[in-house]
C-alpha cells in the first residue's frame, strides 16, 4: 500500500509569501505545496496537504488522520507555542508526526522556545524555510520505513 502523509499547516501559514518574508522567506504555501508535491513523486507517496487558522479544526484533522494516513508532518505555527490540546490530539492519534518550523523556534523570542508539540513528535525540524517540508518528507518516511 503507498504511504500517505498529512502536512498539516496552523495559523497565519496561508500568509506565507508576503508575511514578514524577513523572518519566513518570499515563499507561498502554494509554492510549498508544490515543493512537497515534486518531493512526494519522486519518493512515490501520497501527500494531502492542508491548512487552518483554526485549533479546533487542526485537532478535527489530526483525528481524522488515523486509519488514513501513515504519518503527519505538522507545521502548528503559533500554536505550537500555547496549544496543549494540539499535543493531546498528537498523543491520541498513534500516529508518528514530525514538527515543522520555517524559522529556527530556538533562536527567537523565548516565548517561542516552549513547543508543546516537540514531546510527542517523533522529531523536529526547523531553521531551514521552505526547504525544511520536504527535509520533513524524507525523515517521516525513514522513521516509517524503519518501523515496518
Ligand atoms: C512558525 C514559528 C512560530 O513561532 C510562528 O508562530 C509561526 C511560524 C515557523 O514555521 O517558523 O506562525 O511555526
């Protein structure tokens, strides 16, 4: 069966592009979409890529993601930072998910150091832009590998 992995980008994502592109680069999310898209192709798996500015409606999807996918790679934004029932979906969904950063989360503002999504992900990524989603493709689907 062909792996499929949810990306799953939180709020103020959908701004990428124009918002403050010194921090998060002149890349679009449509762009990054496409990124993934080629990235998913050439490893010949299936993406589903989606975003909300909502946190409920990020857990409705992080439920949804069991018995459908195989692993979630989650960009959380902001509520990386507050969203403890974001980590409690991630610890009920048995799935392996690895946290996404555009910028380095370590080397900002302090409030931006906690991630309440670090514990229960399998790994995080960040630092490294657009470049990071399909960094984060390639490690999902080792760690997925490894584990079969
Ligand atoms: C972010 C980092 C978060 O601190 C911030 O709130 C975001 C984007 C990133 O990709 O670098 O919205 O998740």
């Amino acid at each position: 069966m062909t792996c499929s992995i949810l990306i799953l980008n939180g709020p103020n994502l959908n701004l990428l592009g124009t918002r403050q592109p010194e921090v998060y680069g002149a890349t679009t999310l449509a762009d990054i979409e496409s990124l993934c898209q080629a990235k998913a192709d050439a490893l010949g798996i299936k993406i589903i890529f989606a975003q909300s500015n909502h946190e409920g409606e990020l857990v409705d999807l992080l439920h949804a993601a069991r018995g459908v996918h195989d692993g979630v790679i989650l960009n959380a934004g902001a509520y990386t930072h507050t969203s403890v029932a974001l980590m409690d979906a991630i610890s009920s969904i048995m799935l392996p998910v690895v946290e996404l950063h555009l910028s380095n989360i370590h080397a900002r503002e302090v409030f931006r150091q906690k991630s309440y999504v670090a514990p229960v992900a399998v790994g995080q990524i960040c630092g490294f832009g657009a470049a990071g989603y399909p960094l984060a493709l390639d490690a999902i689907v080792s760690y997925i590998g490894e584990k079969k």
